[in-house]
C-alpha cells in the first residue's frame, strides 16, 4: 500500500447522469476524468446491459456530458464537431447540435442542430422535444442576418463586449456570469418542419419542468427588476396551445412539480416558520385546489458533501403512482419513495450517499459512495446491495486510507455528530499536528464517504477532524435554523468539538489548522476573530463583510437578510455584529485566503477585504486567487487550478504545523 498523493484525484473517475432506456434493458451514465495536460475534464457515455450488469464506453470524444435515450437502442447527445457551426457560434450566433448514436454499434450523426442555447431537452418523440434554452432579452440574434446588416451587428457586438447594462438583480449568477435580462425560457422544437415555439414568456426563468400526455408542466420564477424568491406553476396543452396558471408566485417556493396520479404533486415552502432554508413540504393541486398532502421536514436534495464529484444527475422522479427523490438524513443521502396514499419509504441503506438513480421494477441502479470507496454503479434488490462497477477500485486495493472514527459530542444538550481520521501512519505514544475543516452551506454535511483533501492531509501525517454543528442538514427545520445565530452557536459546537478532539487524541495543541470554504469560508474568518488558539488558518470562498455581500452577490440580497435576520437599513448594527471584519483587529493567526475571481457567490471582494484588514494588522496573511473559476473551485474546477489551490493550502499547514 501506498500512501495517496495530492494529485491522485486526477486519476479519479467521476460518474453521474444515469438514464435507462424505455424498454429498462440499458442503463446509460456518463464517466468523467480530468485531463491534467489540456486542463480539463474529458467525459464520456458508457452502457450498461440491466441483465448482464456488463458495460462499456458507447463514446470517445471525450465531449458527451449528457444525453437522453431516443428509443430503446438510439442514445441523443449533444456535441460541436462541426468546425463550420463552431465557426459561427465563436461568431456571436446561438446554436446547439446534437447528434444520435445507437448502443449497437457505429458512429455517431448529426440528428438535429436548434438555434438557440439549450440548457436542457426532453423528448416527447422522436420527432418533437421540449427543451430549455438561454433567451437574452438584450441580445443580437446573429443567426438570420446576412450582408452588410450582419456586418453591422458584428459591429454592435464587438463594442457591446466592452461593457455591461445592469439594469436588475440579481445581475449576475455564480457559474453563468453577467445573466442580466437572460432567462432561461422554455420551448418546444420540431426536427422536422424546423418550428420553434416559445411556451414561456421572456422574462421568465423555467426552473422545473415535467410532460405527461401532450402536457407540460412547469415551473416559473417571474421577475423584473428583482428577483423574489417565489415561483409559479403553469400547465400548457400542446394540442390545445393553451397555458394555465395553477399557483400563482405570492406565497411559496417550489422545488418542484410532478404529475402525480390525476393530480400534481409540489414540493413547496412558505418560509413563514424557517425561513428560505425551511425545508419544503408535498402538496397536492387538483382541480384549483391546493391541499397539504405530506408534511416533510428533510431538505429534497443530496448535500453530503465531498470533492469527488463531478456533473449531476436526475432527483425526482415519478413512476406508476409513487414519487421517487433523494433526500438526507443524518448524515447519509438516501432514495425514499413518496406514494398516492402519502406511505413514505427509505430504499436505499444508511451507508453513505446516493447520488442519482434509475429504476427498472423492484431494482434500483444507482451511482453512489460507499464507505471509503469513490463513486461506483451498485444493484439493489430484495433488501441486496452489490457493486457493479470498478471504475476506482485501483485507488481503495492500492492506496492507504484513514477510516473515519465516529466522535459525536453534546454541547448545551445537544448531540454534534463528528469524525477523526488519523494519520494513515499512525504510531501510540507519537504527538501530532491537526487540522479542523468546516463545511460550507451552512446546511449541508458532512458523512463518512471519501474526501480527498482530508484524506491527502492524513496520508501527510496530521489528524483531521469534522463535525455537523446547528445549521447543518439531515436533523430537521430545528437542527438547520441559526438565523441571526451565525457565529454564536454554530461556533461553540466547533470550538467545544474541538476541545474534545484534542482531549482524546495525541494531538499536538499548538499545532492545530482550521480550514473551511463558503459559510466554513465565513466560520474561519470568525474563528480566527474570536481565538488565538489555531496555528494558522486557511480561508476558502469566504464572507467577510455581510454588508458588501448584500451588495455584490448572486443571492446576497435576499439571503443575507433571511439568515442574519437583518439589513444594512433594518438593524445595520446586527448586520455588522455577524461580519468576521468587525472583529479583524483582533486577529493573530496567519490565514491563506483563497478565492475565485468569478465567484459570484462569495465574490473575491471578501477574501480581499479580510486578506486587507490582516495586512493592516500586521498579520501573516497570503491571498491565492483563480481566474476564470466560481464557488466550484475545490470541486469542479480546472484540473490545475485544483492542484494548485490544494497545493497552496497544504503548504500553508507545512509551514506552521510542522
């Protein structure tokens, strides 16, 4: 065995996307794998027979990140491989191509090229599709114009490049840049007659959508000016051309709408007792009506957090007369079924994270971390789990690892879950350095699945250790609501956390780390204003000031006021009380900041801000910034971006741990 390196993470395979074909006799997922050299991630679609459980790689140009079946042997993928089109849309113009391979054998071909952006299709038939494209209401379209009116719109564009027109928030969106007046509008598309048709309107954002019998349902966050964080549910007859609003946008958000039976099942949340982060409940809408159907107190989503992923796949699903979605509970990610009756059911096993799904019968497929293993396809059935896949096995036959140690502790009565994984070298009566890493959200998790950074630094000789303090997922609206509390009990979980670890553990007290990106971004910066207790720290993604991340954010707006309880206008003080500026003269520990230039989430002012308040103070203090990268960084970001920001962190510890 030997000792896993920094850069091992390159060798990963990350899988997501995982479709079965209408017959249920293939699955299809997707592999990823970085390209260290060209400074990316090469994917592409595999094929697994349901009965043989035998797969192979269908594609091999290293483009397909996703897909959906045609018929039962034709898989529709899109790609660019033509130069001419690429050509043109390099110029300015908006196309998407796609292309269809079947399972069997030969090459891929054009099936259809759309003029438009498409950010997601479905098929209707083979025929006609339903897709979601990028309709800029300021835009040029490029694609009719020819001769001395394209040449002046060329013109146009170029001198448009030069500056923005923000005229709305939010203005821009962590991941998808400068979005101001862009909609993601809804559309159904024929591939033979060519016709184009817009469902939605074009100041409408389509954040759901489901068909069912020549019916689409859909999803709608309506906005001008400033976008509220409610949505509307709408129904359009295709056949009839006609458009019904079934939830008007005044009092829920909607995490989703699916045809449910002869009604429609919602997932919605008032945020009237939680706030936005109140997990939603199920109802039901019939004919007008809107009842409560299933009170629900889990978040609808995956959030055990790792940095061994890569691209996504389906969450909801309806079959027959039961809903299927992941949610989370503890600390594990699991399938649970929802049916017409209101039984609820976990299916999969509390054994780490389900990360997306199909379904054929009484079997469930499923890609998925399990235990220190990274990401593989297992078979469950009859109560059964198996492996299907070995698409990482060299990294848990060949590699040390460090088993995380439960070590859950009380703090004012309440039960924190937390971990320790120890040096893979370990040896009694040795002391050694450690590092406390804090995870974003705040409501997200922590499990026990494999995280590549702790498990580097364990393999490097330090103990790491984490926990779930309040504000974390998977225990409930209670658990997850510090609204107006950041920084209060949040940070006493951590520090008595720590404290325990270090009582228990040969752990070196003045050699302790603190890292920790997003709101773990936040918590270090706090952490380092409040105790001189850590070595040196390591800020990542951070907030610093909530008044300037109001100001500048994609969600500033509106979650900063939900979650501290305040405004710069509305208790200002309270707003600054919360800020881990504010208490930045106090200050001793040497901190590394690292950030993103396009991280529109946590901009880079903050990281700028509290890097400047060190200096200042005549604090060790070093910023490492990235262009070209967004609040994704530690987890999708370029292959040598990743290497580096890893690189400058654990180098950091190097210098005042050991």
């Amino acid at each position: 065995m030997e000792n896993l390196k920094l850069k091992d993470f390159l060798d990963y395979n990350y899988l997501s996307g995982m479709e079965i074909s209408p017959d249920e006799k293939n699955i299809g997922f997707v592999v990823h794998k970085a390209d260290y050299d060209e400074n990316k991630y090469n994917s592409n679609i595999w094929i697994m027979n349901k009965e043989s459980k035998k797969y192979f790689r269908l594609t091999g140009m290293d483009e397909e990140r996703s897909f959906i079946w045609l018929n039962n042997s034709n898989i529709l993928f899109s790609g660019m491989r033509d130069k001419k089109l690429k050509a043109k849309i390099d110029e300015g113009e908006k196309w998407s191509c796609f292309y269809s391979i079947d399972i069997n054998g030969g090459e891929a071909q054009e099936y259809m090229r759309i003029p438009l952006k498409v950010t997601s299709i479905k098929s209707i038939d083979e025929e006609n599709f339903i897709l979601t494209a990028q309709y800029d209401n300021y835009g040029i379209n490029l694609n009719e114009l020819t001769g001395e009116e394209r040449a002046e719109a060329l013109q146009k564009i170029k001198e448009d490049r030069d500056y923005e027109i923000i005229d709305e928030i939010p203005f821009w969106s962590n991941g998808g840049g400068f979005t101001n007046k862009k909609r993601n509008r809804l559309y159904l598309y024929n591939k033979t007659s060519k016709k184009l048709q817009a469902i939605s309107d074009e100041i409408s954002n389509i954040t759901y959508s489901s068909y069912k019998d020549g019916k689409i349902l859909y999803v709608v966050n309506r906005f001008l000016n400033k976008q509220e964080q409610r949505e509307a549910i709408y129904l359009y007859d295709i056949s009839k051309e006609t458009t019904e609003l079934l939830l008007p946008s005044d009092e829920y958000r909607v995490t989703f709408a699916e045809f449910f039976g002869d009604a429609i099942l919602c997932a919605l949340n008032d945020t009237k007792k939680y706030g936005l982060n109140q997990n939603p409940d199920f109802y039901i809408l019939k004919d007008g009506d809107l009842k409560l159907f299933k009170e629900n107190d889990t978040w609808l989503v995956n959030t055990v957090g790792s940095d061994c992923r890569y691209g996504s796949g389906k969450n909801y699903r309806v079959i027959g007369e039961k809903l299927y979605y992941i949610t989370t509970i503890l600390h594990d990610a699991v399938l649970k079924s929802l049916d017409v009756n209101g039984k609820e059911e976990i299916l999969t096993k509390l054994n780490g994270s389900v990360d997306t799904y199909v379904l054929s019968g009484d079997e469930i497929f499923f890609i998925g971390l399990r235990g220190l293993r990274l990401q593989e396809i297992y078979h469950l059935s009859g109560g059964e789990e198996k492996q299907l896949t070995k698409f990482n096995e060299e990294i848990v036959k060949n590699k040390k690892l460090s088993y995380p140690e439960k070590f859950n502790i009380k703090n004012d009565g309440v039960e924190i879950e937390g971990w320790v994984l120890k040096p893979t070298d370990y040896e009694e009566g040795k002391n050694y350095p450690a590092i406390l890493d804090i995870h974003g959200g705040p409501k997200t998790v922590y499990g026990e699945v494999f995280y590549h950074e702790m498990q580097v630094w364990a393999n490097m000789g330090y103990f790491v250790f984490f926990c779930n303090p309040r504000g974390g997922d998977g225990r409930g609206n209670e658990f997850a609501d510090i609204r107006g509390k950041y920084g209060t009990i949040d940070y006493e979980d951590l520090m008595k956390f720590t404290d325990e670890v270090i009582k228990s553990y040969p752990i070196l007290k003045d050699k302790v780390g603190v890292t920790g990106g997003s709101y773990g971004g936040f918590m270090t910066n706090w952490i380092i204003g409040h105790t001189d207790r850590f070595a040196c720290a390591a800020s990542q993604r951070s907030i610093a000031n909530w008044f300037s991340k109001f100001g500048t954010t994609d969600i500033g707006y509106y979650f900063n006021v939900d979650q501290n309880a305040s405004s710069p206008w509305d208790n200002p003080e309270k707003l600054w009380w919360h800020s881990p500026m504010k208490y930045a003269d106090k200050v001793v520990t040497p901190t590394l900041f690292i950030h993103s230039e396009e991280d529109y989430r946590c901009w880079l002012v903050e990281g700028i801000q509290m890097f400047t308040s060190l200096k200042y103070h005549g604090v060790p203090a070093r910023l490492c910034m990235f262009r070209g990268e967004n609040h994704e960084l530690s987890r999708s970001g370029k292959p040598k971006h990743r290497v580096k920001r890893l690189t400058e962190i654990t180098n950091w510890f190097e210098q005042f741990l050991k």
